[in-house]
C-alpha cells in the first residue's frame, strides 16, 4: 500500500475542507505545530479503512468536527498492487461510501467499506469488528509509541506466515505453551511465585507443617513416656527400698540393739552417782580438816594480835608530848608571818595615792600642752573670718554679673553686624583733596586729608572752604531702626548695672571673679578647720575649750597640793622612784607570802602526826579490848588445847573418806565411757527415727508417684505415642512423596520452557535478520530477546535486561525499530504496508534521534514512512518528502 | 484337659496408614476375642490361656484398657488366663495394676508372679510373666522347680523368643527350647510370633488372632489343645480366628499386555472387601500401560479392604508410540527426547532419573489430555 492523497471535510478543525500535499515514496514528514490537526489527520485515515460508513461509534462522533452541519467525510488515494483507490466515506450525516479504482467507482456503501478490507487483506470480525492486522501494528498513534508492539491475530497471522514461508513452522509451540502453563499452575498450588518456599495454603506446606506438628506430638508422646519410664523405674527402686527398710529381722535388730545400749548406760550411771556421793563425803571430810586447822590457827592469832598491840600501845603513849610541842611552836611562826604582811600592804596602799597624784600631774602636763595649739588656732579662725566678712562686703557692692555682660557682648555683635550690612550698602563718601586745596575741605567739621573714603551711613556734612557746604544723606534704610532698637537695648542694660561702657562692665566682672574667687579660698581654708560657713560659732567652741583646760590644770595642782606644774623630766623622775619603791614593796609582800605557805603547811603537818597518834592509839586500845572478849589471858591455854584435839580427829575422818573414794574409782566407768555408751544409745534412737522418717517418706513418695503413673498411664500416653509415630511416618512419607512430585513437575516444567525457548528462537530468525541493521543503528551488538505472541521481553547488550526495566526514551525507541522491522519484513513478502508514526520519538536525546532517523530512512527504502510530529525543528534533519496541509478555502475540495 | 492357646492380641494397635478405616482393624481384634470365646464354648474348652501381649502398649488409654475386658465378660463360664508379655509388662502400677483397680470379674485371671496356679484339680498352670520389656535371663527356667501335685498336668505360658530358633520374634527375651522337658511340662503356650508355630513336641506360638502387618500371618488363629492326661502328648488343632486377611504379593510387568492378567488374578482372591493386599510391583512398563496400571490400581483400591502399593522397583520407560503420543514432532516432542534421555543416562542420579520418569509421565498424560481436547 502507498497513500498519495488525503483529504477531510467536517473533520476536527477541519470543518471546511483540507488535504494534504506531498505523499511520496520513501520518508514522508508531517512537521507542524501543535493543534494543527495532524492527528486528527491519522484518526482519520484510520477511520477511512477501517470504520464502515455508517459506523456512529463515540471515536467516530468526537472526530467530526463541533457544530458542523457537514458529514465528516475523509477521502484516501492509495495504491495497492499498482492500481490506485480513492475510498471516499461520509460519516454521521448522509453516510455515504465509494470505492474507484483507477478512476472507476467499483463499489459503494457497505460492498465500498469490505471491498477495502479486502484489497488490503483484512477481515472483519464477529460482529461490527475488525482486526486491522498488519496496520494495527505499523500505525502507532499519538502516545503510543512506547509501547511495544503487540500484534493481533491477524498482525500475528500475517508475521506467522511471513516467518514461516522462511523457516517454517514452530511446531508443537501452542501444545508446549499448555503443557507449560498447565504445569506451572500446578507447581502454584504447591510453591510461592518465587519457588523458593511451600506455598502457604499448598498441599506441600500443609504436608511439611502436617509432618512437624506430628513430629512435635511425638517427641511430646516420647517425652511423656520417658518421663513415665522414669517414674517407673523410681518407683521400682522406691518400693525396694521400702521392703528393705521395713525387713522385720532388721528392725528387731535394731531395737534389740537400742535396749541394750540404754541398759549399759543405766548402769554407767548408777556407778557414777555412787562414785560422786563418795566424793562428796571425802570433800566433807576434807574441808572437816581444814576447817578444825583454820580455827586453832585464828586462836593462835588472835593471842600474838593482843600481844603485839599491847607493844604499840606503850609506844604512842610515849611519842604524843612531843607531837603536841611542835604543834605549838609552828602556830606561833605563822602568826608573826602574817603581821608583816599587814604592814607590806599598807605600805603599797600609801604608794597608790601618790601614784595617782602623779597621774593626774601628767594629765595635767598634756592639757597644757595642748591649750597652746587651741590658741593659735583660735587666732587663725579669727583672721579668716574677718576676711570673709570683707570679701562678701565688696562683692555686695558689684551688680555686674556674667549673664549682663554676655547680653551686652551679643548686642555689641548685633550692633557690629548690622554696621557692617548697612556700610555694605551705602553710598561711598570719595573726597580726593588736591593739594593747592590742603585744609580748605573739611568733612564733618574735621579737615579732610588728601584722600577720603568712607559710607555714608549718616547725614555728612562736607564744606569746601567757604565755597560750598555739601551735605550728604544716605537713603532711608530699615537697618537704620534695628540699629536705634540695639543702641536703646545696650543703653538700657549698661544702665541697669551702673556702668557707661561695655568695657567698664567687663572690667567690674574681672573684679567681681577676683573677690569670688578670694572668698572660696577663705572658706576652704576654714573647712582644713572643719568648720563650716559660720566660723564663729567655731571660735565660740574653742574659747569655752580653752576655758575648761585651764581649770583642769588648776584643779590638778591644787590636789597634788603644788603652785605649778612640774617639767615633764620632773615628772619622769617622780614616777620612776615611785616604780622602784612599789616593786620593793611587791618583792617582800610575796617573800611573806611563800614563808606564810610553808608554815601553814608545817603547822598542819603537826597537827595532823599529832591527831593520827591520838587516833591510833585509841583503836588499838579498843582491839586489845575486843581481842580480850574473844580471849582472855587466862583461857588461853585450855582454848589451844582443845582445838589441837579437834583437828587430829578431823585428819582421821578425811583419811578414811579418801580410801573409800579411791577404790569407787578402781572400779567406776569414766566419763568417756557414760558418754560414749550415751552416743551409742543417741546414735541408736536417730538411727530408728530416721528409719521410721524414711519409711514415712517413701510412702509418701510411693503414693505420689503411683499417682503420677496412674495418671500418665490412664492418659493412654504409650497408645498415643505409637499413634503419633505412625502419624509422622505417614506425613514424612507423604511429604516426600509431594516433594518428589514437585521435583517431577519443575523437571518438566523447565524442559518444556527450554524447548520452547530454543523453538522460539529458531522461529524468530526472519524477525532478528530484518530486525538486526535497525538495531545496530541504534544499538550496536544488541540482541532482541522475544517472547510468546512477538512480545519483546528484553534485550541482551552485555547482560540480558527486562524490557520493562529499561528507559522510557530505550523502550520507545525500540518498539519504533520493531516495528521497522516487522513493517520490513511484511514488505519483503510483499505486505508493503505505510509505517505511520504520530508523535513518535518524544524522548530522544540529540544522538539517538540522529539513528533513528537513519532507521527510518533505512526503512523508507522499502516502505513508505509517514511521520507525523509537532518538534519542526528537530526533525528538520530526517529529510524525506515534505507534506503540507492546504485549506480548502483556498484550493477547493476534490470531489 | 481342653483349652485353647491364644496370644498377642495386642489390642490397641494404631494403624494410622489406614487412615478411616483404621478404627475397623482395631474394633476386628476385639471381635477376635469373641470368636475365642465362640470357639472354646462350641468345643467344650473352658480354659483360654492368652500367651502375652495382651495389650499393644503397656500405657493405653481408659477405653482400650476396659475394651478387651468387656468382651470376654461375655464370656463368664469361660476362665481367660491372661500373661503380661513384652508390649505390656507388668510393672507395678502399670496396666495389669490398673486392670486390678477396676475389679475384674472372677473368670478373667491375670498371672502376674511365676507360681504355679490351679486350673483345676487336674491341671496347674505356670506362668513366667515378663515384668520389663527385655529380659536377658530365661523366665521359664523357674518352672523346672515349680512344685505341683503329683499327677496334674503341668501347662507353662510363658512370651518370648525360643533361643536359637531364628529372629521373626519381637523380643529378644530367650527361653530355652529344651523348657518343656526339663520342666516336665506337658504343654507349653507361647505368644510373641505372630505366626503359629510349633517349635517342640509340646511348644507353640499361637499366632496373633487377628493378623496386623505384612509379611507375617495372612491370617488370624488360635490353637485348640486337648492332652488326655499327665504325660500325654498334646494333641493341637489350629483355627482361624481373624476377620482381614493380609497379603503381600510381588508382580513382575514387562508390557502393558501383562496388566489385565494381574488384575485378573487379584481379582480372584477371596474375601476382596477383607483383603489387605501389598502389592509390590517389578519390572518396566511403557508409559501408556504405566499410566493405565494407575487407573487400575484405582479400581483395584476401590475393590480391596485396603491396597499398598509399592511401585519403587517400577519403572516407567517410553516406547516409541509413547512418544508419538507425545508429538510427532515440534516442541513438546523434543522435551520429550530430552526427558527420556535423562532418564537413560547412567550419569544422573537416580533421583534426577526418577522425577524425569514422574515428569515424562506428566507430560504424556498432559499431552494425551491435549490432543483429546483438540
């Protein structure tokens, strides 16, 4: 097919008619901007072929155009196996549809709409459809070029027989794709997506998870079990040890052997009370002994006692005279001791009161000296406080002060100024005196010299000897009033302070700042003296301090009963001889002291030896007297007989207790044998209380766990076990069994897509060959990897890599190149059908557009190519034939 | 003296691979015990002595433990003598313990210690109960001093394995074969082999009553023991007792010709709905007669009580009108050619081989399918 013309009316924006010039062989190129109509123009050829002429569907409604009151009517002019067809069909309005043939209308309406279909191969569907075949792949819409081409049945049909009539057929290739699908559903039932794990609701993880829960309740079963194995076995080893513990022989034993112990230890007992009564009454006997000793001892004592006081007794009678004499004597030097000290102190009393007078001198002495200071200082406070006095006098009489001066100042300034502006602006008063006229020109009443020059600021009088009296007036002048204002002004101020002149103001200012600056010396001279602005009150102060210095000193020499007061070296000597007489005093008063200390002591020493003679000599008289209660002399003897009896019976007595005692012990048992035969007897009664404890626990023990055992085996836990065993074994074997079959299932699986693969791709050769100087336009080395029904799943560069995962500007591009390569491909089994690309090529970068555009002029060469687009400029390089869209309001429609 | 011999009923047994129809096995062996007692009472026995495991397990669940007991209570003028063997020996607190907690009538006796008990004025019984699983020490050696009354009949009963006389027992414990003489025992009953046997002039395994695994008894039974007096021989007559038959056969298949004649003969075995029939298949079909000997399996399952199946030595080959089937040609023929190629190479490993096998199958099958849909 090759379309050379086309023309719309009532079509989109082309409500009045339009056509399209410069169809050609090869690349044709639609290059206009967007909205122009340039795919209104594709639906419409589109719609043309395929679409019957009374066809009212939604695509067919929204491509007429709005508001037109025309049918939408599209005209192509193409040429099919050399002949040339103009279809012409009207739509919506008065459809309408013809088919010529070389100029000759062979067909129209209904036979118009098949007969076309039927020059360009295609055949309608059921009902109103139609499978547009080889033009649905090869005319790519606005948008559309990105997908990759799938072609219908029809596409698919004639790509099938194009391939087959080269390689033949790829047989088995629809059984093949069951087989596989059939088996990759059944591997799903088994298996995630990935096949890396059991499906979770699948046979084969319910198996898995069948064979562990019965593993779990096995080993829980075994579990069970052992642990009743266990109770079994204790059980067993409990009740032997029952039997053992509950032998009848053993226990007779053991009791037989308690009782006889406990007799042994009674007996051990008996003797040993025997043996502590008998070392009791030797004790008894013994202590007899001593006791009966003891007492003719204390008798023997008791008479060398009163014998030996009655010695002491004599010899304090004796001593106690002379104790009494030095008592006596140490009394009497201490009182002689104390009245000279008496007089010590009255000494030191006297030489207090002369002290004090000297004291009182020398305060005396420091007051004089200080009353000569408060004099001259009187004086000075004096002076300055009649200075003072003055100083506010003259200042009293001086009315100028700083602000008057500096008002006056500021007129003078005023007036200056204003002097200034009107000499500015007055007539200049030129006189040039010649000098034959020397003194005859007199200005003002003055003689004029050789030369005058001056303002006329006031009426000037000029007169030239006799000749001539000139007068001159400067004009009248606003300045001339201020002027008088500030005279009037400084008049009235200088006035007011009693002077004629500024210069006198400012000379009485200088005088007043001379006696200000006078009076603030005078006072600061009088604050060195801490006084204040009234200075006379200070001097009262001084005069009545002077007053009360004078009497103090008065007073002191009349105490110290002098007329004058001594010389300060007279005063030192005085108080140095009463300090050399005071430390005399001193000395000697604690000399006395010290010897008053000593005697006391001795005094005390004397009575003290005297009093403990005294003392003693009484309690040993009162002993001797008891002493003679407890024995008199003459009971002496028979008392000392009579005990030396008792104690040789008490000997006797211990003697025989002591023999006694001995031979109890010969035969006795020791304490280590009571104690052993005691340990013996414990040990027995532990042993026989532990028996019966042990006995007691074991029962216990037994009950419990014959309890256990009843429980675990009346849960039927060996049943259970085997059931479970069983239902491991079952479910492992199933397990496997499904393993197997999953193995089997994915063994085949993987044959069939290997087969499959290699038939398709030995099936798609014709596709690779025509496919292949595209793609290397594009992308050098690159393989097309294709999948079932023509559907392009990747590409293989280095590495394989999934269509869907390349960019969209790759994805595009290559679909684009498909095409041309299926369109070749068709074209050289002579199916030569118009590639039309809308708005293709969208995402091209500056390079790959270039090779696409060399594709497509590849492609041109045995096709035609129309490209509709809207980017004029980057386009402008493909070259090929221009096509132009003409209105028909300037052309006319071709009917 | 009559009697009848009996031993491991082991009720209880779990036959889990039987999925349903397990609890008809188990309710068959307690019905076995009602054709002992059927029988012993038809022929004058009033002794039925049950030679050990009683019980499958020695920790049975409640019902289990009272089921066997409620069938012979059926039986009251008949004495069932019941010894502990190794699946359910007497420990105590164990299940013989337990069975005594539930108050056992006077007719069912348990011997549970090795003295002589009288089973009339005529005849004393000796048992040898087991009271572990395994014994290493002979159990029955206490018998040759067992002391009875002069002229009785001496009857031992004892579980375990006659030492030197192959392995089919379950129990290694040993007892001698000589016992009987030694002992002067004029019969001794024993339980272990589930097959009856006679291993002395007066020494027999019973059998199970009802049979419960392959390989072994087809078929339950019990033996009927008439001794005339001391010192007589034991006359012995075996009867069947059990209900399912458990048969095991191996078929060797070369062809797909072969498959008719085997369904045939399984066919003609009696008593289809009480077969249990292990089937263990030999030999290399191709895989349209393999795949036919599937659908006759199915039917062959559905006749029997219950089939097993044992395909493992099978093997499924492709014949050339098996590929044809397949495909003349094209893709599906190809995966074909390289399935059956695996499966010919000696390289692969064998269960590589085996999933080619299971995998060519599928594909036949699939296949076939296809081509009938077609």
């Amino acid at each position: 097919m090759f379309i050379k013309a086309l023309a719309v009316e009532g079509i989109g924006r082309f409500a009045n008619g339009a056509h399209v010039e410069g169809f050609n062989q090869g690349v044709n190129v639609l290059a206009a901007g967007n909205e122009v109509g340039k795919s209104t123009l594709f639906k419409a050829i589109r719609t043309c072929l395929f679409a019957r002429h009374d066809s009212k569907t939604t695509d067919i409604r929204e491509l007429a155009s709005d508001g037109s009151q025309l049918p939408a009517t599209v005209q192509l002019t193409f040429e099919q196996n050399g002949r040339t067809y103009v279809i012409r069909k009207s739509f919506l309005r008065s459809p309408s549809a013809t088919l010529s043939e070389d100029g000759r209308e062979i067909a129209r309406f209904k036979q118009a709409d098949e007969a076309v279909w039927d020059l360009l191969g295609l055949r309608p569907g059921s009902g109103r459809t139609l499978d547009n075949g080889a033009f649905g792949l090869l005319w790519v819409g606005q948008g559309a070029s990105f997908a990759p081409p799938a072609p219908g049945a029809a596409a698919t049909s004639l790509l099938s027989t194009a391939i087959e009539s080269e390689v033949g057929a790829l047989v088995g290739g629809e059984r093949a794709r069951h087989v596989f699908d059939d088996v990759t559903s059944g591997l799903r039932r088994y298996l995630t997506a990935s096949e890396q794990h059991p499906k979770a609701d699948g046979p084969l993880h319910a198996a898995m998870g069948n064979a562990e829960k019965w593993r779990a309740a096995e080993a829980e079963h075994q579990k069970k079990l052992a642990a009743l194995e266990m109770q079994f076995e204790k059980l067993r080893r409990q009740r032997r040890q029952l039997r053992d513990l509950t032998d009848p022989v053993a226990a007779e034993q053991l009791t037989q052997e308690l009782a006889s112990a406990r007799n042994d230890l009674a007996e051990a007992r008996s003797a040993a009370q025997e043996l502590r009564t008998c070392e009791a009454e030797e004790t008894s006997a013994r202590h007899g002994v001593e006791s009966a000793a003891q007492r003719l001892g204390q008798h023997r004592d008791l008479i060398a006692r009163i014998d030996c006081n009655r010695q002491a007794e004599a010899a304090l009678a004796q001593e106690l005279p002379q104790l009494e004499a030095r008592e006596q004597e140490a009394r009497n030097a201490a009182a002689r001791t104390l009245e000279q000290i008496a007089c010590v102190k009255a000494a030191l009393q006297t030489l207090s009161t002369r002290e004090q007078q000297a004291a009182r001198l020398d305060a005396a002495l420091i007051r004089a000296q200080r009353r000569n200071e408060v004099a001259r200082r009187l004086k000075t406070l004096e002076q300055a406080a009649h200075e003072l006095r003055d100083v506010d006098a003259r200042l009293a009489q001086i009315r100028v002060k700083p602000k008057t001066v500096d008002d006056l100042d500021d007129l003078e300034r005023q007036i200056a100024s204003l002097d200034a502006q009107l000499a500015a602006a007055a007539a200049q008063l030129a006189i040039e005196v010649k000098p034959h006229g020397a003194g005859q020109v007199r200005i003002g009443g003055a003689r004029a010299k050789a030369s005058y020059s001056a303002p006329v600021l006031t009426p000037i009088r000029v007169s030239v000897a006799n000749i001539a009296e000139i007068t001159v007036t400067p004009a009248a002048n606003a300045r001339h009033d201020k002027r008088q204002s500030l005279d009037e002004g400084r008049a009235a101020l200088l006035k007011a302070v009693g002077v004629v002149s500024v210069a006198e103001a400012h000379a009485l200012l200088s005088q007043r700042r001379e006696l200000e600056a006078t009076r603030k010396a005078v006072l600061a001279q009088l604050r060195t003296f801490k006084v204040s602005d009234d200075p006379e009150a200070a001097i009262g102060k001084l005069k009545s301090g002077l007053a009360e210095t004078e009497a103090a000193i008065a007073a002191a020499l009349a105490a110290a009963g002098r007329e004058r007061l001594p010389t300060e070296q007279e005063l030192d000597a005085e108080k140095l001889a009463l300090g050399q007489e005071r430390n005399a005093l001193e000395s000697r008063r604690a000399n006395l002291e010290l010897a008053r200390e000593q005697q006391q002591e001795a005094l005390e020493n004397a009575v003290e030896a005297r009093s403990g003679a005294v003392s003693k000599l009484d309690l040993i008289r009162n002993r001797i007297a008891e002493d003679l209660e407890l024995c008199a002399d003459a009971d002496r003897a028979a008392r000392d007989a009579a005990l030396v009896l008792e104690v040789t019976r008490a000997e006797a007595a211990h003697r025989t207790a002591a023999i006694t005692l001995a031979a109890m012990r010969e035969t006795a048992p020791d304490p280590a044998e009571i104690e052993r035969r005691q340990t013996r007897c414990e040990r027995l009664e532990q042993a026989l209380a532990n028996r019966n404890d042990e006995i007691r626990q074991l029962e216990h023990d037994i009950g419990r766990l014959t309890g256990q055992i009843q429980a675990a085996s009346g849960d039927g836990v060996g049943e259970a076990l085997v059931a479970a065993q069983e239902q491991r074994a079952l479910a492992e074997r199933e397990y496997a069994r499904l393993e197997q079959h999953v193995a089997a299932l994915k063994l085949l699986r993987d044959t069939v897509a290997a087969c499959l693969a290699e038939g398709r791709e030995h099936y798609y050769q014709p596709v690779r060959r025509h496919l292949r100087p595209f793609l290397n336009d594009l992308f050098p080395g690159c393989e097309l990897e294709l999948g079932d029904g023509f559907a392009i799943t990747g590409i293989k560069r280095q590495r394989s890599e999934l269509f869907e995962r390349l960019s969209d500007g790759t994805q595009e591009q290559i679909a684009v190149l498909v095409r041309l390569a299926m369109g070749a491909m068709l074209a050289e089994r002579g199916q030569v059908v118009p590639i039309i690309l809308d708005d293709a090529l969208v995402y091209c970068d500056d390079d790959r557009i270039q090779r696409m555009f060399d594709a497509l002029s590849r492609a041109g060469k045995h096709q035609q190519i129309i490209v509709l687009t809207c980017r004029l400029r980057s386009f402008g390089p493909l070259g090929g034939h221009t096509l132009r869209i003409r209105s028909d309001c300037e052309t006319g429609m071709a009917a | 003296m009559r009697f009848v011999h009996s031993a491991d009923w082991q009720i209880g047994k779990v036959f889990k691979q039987f999925g349903a129809k397990e609890e008809a096995l188990r309710q068959a062996r307690l019905a076995a015990i009602e054709r002992l007692g059927d029988f012993a009472r038809a022929n004058g026995a009033a002794h039925i002595l049950v030679a050990g495991d009683v019980y499958d397990n020695e920790a049975p669940s409640p019902v289990t433990l009272r089921a066997p007991i409620e069938r012979m209570k059926r039986f009251p003028d008949i004495h069932w003598h019941l010894l502990p063997g190794n699946h359910d020996p007497h420990r105590p607190e164990g299940l013989w313990d337990r069975l005594v907690q539930l108050g056992l009538p006077a007719h069912i006796h348990l011997h549970l210690t090795p003295v002589p008990v009288a089973l009339d004025d005529a005849a004393f019984l000796l048992p040898a109960p087991l009271t572990r699983k395994t014994e290493l020490d002979d159990i029955t050696a206490w018998m040759d001093k067992a002391p009875t009354p002069q002229g009785v009949l001496r009857i031992g009963i004892a579980h375990g394995s006659i030492t030197n006389f192959g392995s089919e027992g379950e129990a290694a414990n040993p007892i001698d074969p000589g016992r009987p003489k030694s002992a002067g025992l004029d019969y001794l009953a024993l339980g272990d082999w589930h097959r009856t046997l006679q291993v002395g002039p007066a020494a027999w395994y019973a059998g199970t009553p009802e049979a419960d695994r392959p390989g072994s008894q087809e078929r339950g039974s019990a033996l009927l023991i008439e001794i005339a007096g001391a010192g007589a021989p034991a006359a012995v007559t075996p009867f069947a007792t059990g209900a399912y038959r458990w048969v095991t056969r191996t078929e060797r298949l070369s062809g797909g010709n072969e498959l008719a004649d085997l369904e045939q003969r399984l066919r003609h075995e009696p008593d289809l709905s009480q077969l249990i029939l292990r089937l263990q298949l030999e030999g290399t079909l191709p895989i349209s007669a393999y795949a036919e000997l599937q659908r006759c399996l199915l039917d062959l399952e559905a006749a029997v009580f219950h089939l097993d199946v044992n395909q493992s030595a099978l093997a499924a080959r492709p014949s050339e009108a098996d590929l044809e089937a397949i495909d003349f040609d094209g893709v599906l023929r190809r995966c074909a050619d390289r399935l059956r190629g695996m499966i010919d190479d000696p390289a692969q490993a064998d269960e590589t081989r085996r999933s080619a096998e299971e995998a060519l199958v599928g594909l036949y099958l699939r296949a076939v399918d296809s081509k009938e849909t077609a």
